[in-house]
C-alpha cells in the first residue's frame, strides 16, 4: 500500500479535531508550492500557477467518529457520535480517544447478551446503551487521562485487502486528501490552481462553504466517496456502482437536494474520460451528499462537479476501496481541469 495514502487514512480527524490531518496535509502540499495557508476556519488551501481563471479543488479531511461527553463515577466514558453513524456498527469497537495526554486506547462496550432479557433483545440497541472502557476504575483514575470533549477515532487499521483492493478507517474522505495531492502535483495549466482539504464537512459542509467563499473559482470539483452497490443485500437498481469499474461521475445528489450538475460540466468530465480512455460510471445519488452541494449555490452559483471513489461500508469503522478507481479520479480531475482551462 501507498505508504503516503496509508499515513493519511490512519491520521486521527473528526470534525472540528483535524489538527493531526491538516498537518500532514500542510507539510505534503507545501513539497509542491510556497503558497499554502490554514484559513480562520481550519481548511489547508494551497495555490499554485498563474491564468485568468481559477479552479478549486476539494475534499474534506474530516472523519466521523465519536466524542467523550460524560465520565461515569466507574470510569466509563459516554459518548455522542458526530457524523453519520449506523449504531449497529458500534459495539465491540476498538477506538482511540486523542486526549491532550496522548492515545488513550478503549473498548465500545454494552450489556452482553446473555445478560439480555428475551424482550429486550428484540430492541435494536443505541449508542446511548453503548459505553467506552478504557479499563479505568474510577472517575478519577479516567480524568487523569481523558477529559470531557475528546475526539474519538476507530482504531487506525488501513492495509491491503487482495489485489489493488484496500481497506481502513475514514476511507471517507481520505482518498480524496490523497488525490488532492496527485493533482497539486500534476496539474501544469495557466490558471490559478486552488487545492484544498476541508473541515467539518461530515457535520454540515461547513470547511467547502467559507473556502468556496474566499477563492471564488470560476470552476470546482469537490472529490469524495460514494457508495458501491457489489454487495450482497444491495440491488443494482439501489447503487450499480463497482469497485475497479472508474471514477464516479455525480449527476444528481441526494435526490436533488444536492448538488444536480450543469448539463456543462456533466458533458466536460464524460467527454474528457471518453477521450483520455478514463474508465467511468455514472453516479445519481439518493442520499447523501458532498462539499460540492456547498460550493455549488455559494455566492452567485459556482460551476461544479463533483468525482467520487466508490466504496463499500460508508460510515462503518472499516471501509474498502480500489486503488485504480482512486487512479482514475485523479486523471479524470487532471484532465477536465486542462480541458476546462483550454475551452
Ligand atoms: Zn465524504
């Protein structure tokens, strides 16, 4: 695995706590350009080349996770789950609260089944009936080395599944930090090139909508995940996306209430992979949106579109991806941006 990708997915970022990402994302884009600042809102935005037009390009590096809201007088943390997360996949989780203190390693707990009453167990269980051991004792003896408002990630995990298949936390969207870099890198075209890494996107879009704001592109694409359909229970007319199929191409978000893309761009980044021979699928989304919702009715509409990797288990502690589809984005991205510059 891409060891630079590796570091990026395991770094620790839950919205509004993305100190440990946007540092690696700081030091990575100023390898490429002098020109890279952290906004008052905490987006890394890095600027690179000259021309009259200017082109931003997204991704968010916040994850979801969890955060430490009450410590009982036994040492167990409670916890609210920032993000959209499915309580299901909870219990039995290892996670890592990033304390002022360093890495506090825990345990998501409950109430075990056999200690269930038949009745109860018909009750989905909540994460409010959910718990984090950090194998302290007391309230005391878990001060010491947490404290109320903590971030909480799931345990780093990201390494090779079979093939270019590859698994870790934050899939969501760290493919898509990653890809930022790729095209900082690669992009040589005269105009005025704007990268960033977003906050708070998991929680509101918020890191796309004050970026968007300042630069002002004349052109964007927000980069992100979305989710594959190759997966037992789920019916092609649900997703038909696959992993290893190429770069997602978003028509419409969230049944509309996202981002619907202009018939322009739409033709740009289709007519651009036909001609590069980018391998594509074409994404209309029910649920679920993107930075690219944001910056798309920011100001007086900015021209956008958004590519996405697919990916299985959104949202989950462990999410998988196919390097080539990353790949794919990235070129895609690349080349829309020189055809775009050119037209
Ligand atoms: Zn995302």
């Amino acid at each position: 695995m891409d060891p630079l990708l590796k570091k990026i997915i395991n770094a620790a970022g839950v919205s509004g706590y993305e100190s440990e990402i946007t540092k690696i994302m700081y030091d990575e884009f100023r390898k490429i350009t002098k020109e890279v600042e952290i906004d008052n809102f905490g987006n890394v935005i890095a600027r690179k080349g000259k021309g009259a037009k200017k082109i931003m390009i997204a991704a968010h590096m916040d994850e979801i996770g969890l955060l430490v809201k009450y410590i009982t007088k036994d040492g167990y943390l409670n916890f609210i789950k920032i993000g959209g997360i499915d309580d299901r996949v909870l219990v039995g989780q290892r996670v890592i609260v990033k304390s002022k203190k360093g890495d506090v390693h825990g345990v998501i707990g409950m109430k075990p089944p056999h200690l269930v009453k038949e009745e109860e167990r018909k009750n989905p269980i909540k994460y409010t009936d959910m718990f984090i051991d950090i194998g302290a004792k007391t309230r005391e003896e878990a001060e010491n080395k947490v404290s109320i408002a903590d971030s909480i990630i799931f345990e780093p995990n990201a390494g090779p599944l079979s093939g270019n298949l590859f698994y870790g936390k934050a899939i969501d969207d760290r493919v898509g930090c990653f890809a930022l870099i790729k095209i900082l890198e690669r992009l040589k075209v005269n105009a005025q090139i704007y990268v960033v890494s977003t906050v708070q996107e998991e929680v509101g879009l918020k890191g796309a909508r004050t970026s968007s704001f300042k630069i002002n592109p004349d052109f964007a694409i927000a980069i992100d995940t979305t989710s594959a359909g190759d997966t037992p229970m789920i019916k092609e007319s649900e997703s038909n996306l696959k992993l290893g199929c190429g770069a997602c191409i978003t028509m419409v978000e969230a049944a509309g209430r996202g981002i619907i893309v202009s018939e322009k761009i739409k033709n740009l980044f289709i007519d651009t992979a036909k001609a590069n021979k980018i391998k594509y699928q074409l994404d209309v989304v029910e649920g679920g949106m993107t930075d690219g919702a944001m910056i798309n009715m920011n100001r007086e509409g900015i021209l956008t579109g958004v590519l996405s990797v697919p990916s299985r288990y959104a949202h989950s502690p462990t999410g998988v991806f196919c390097a080539d589809d990353l790949n794919a984005v990235i070129e895609l991205a690349v080349k829309a941006v020189e055809n775009f510059v050119k037209r």
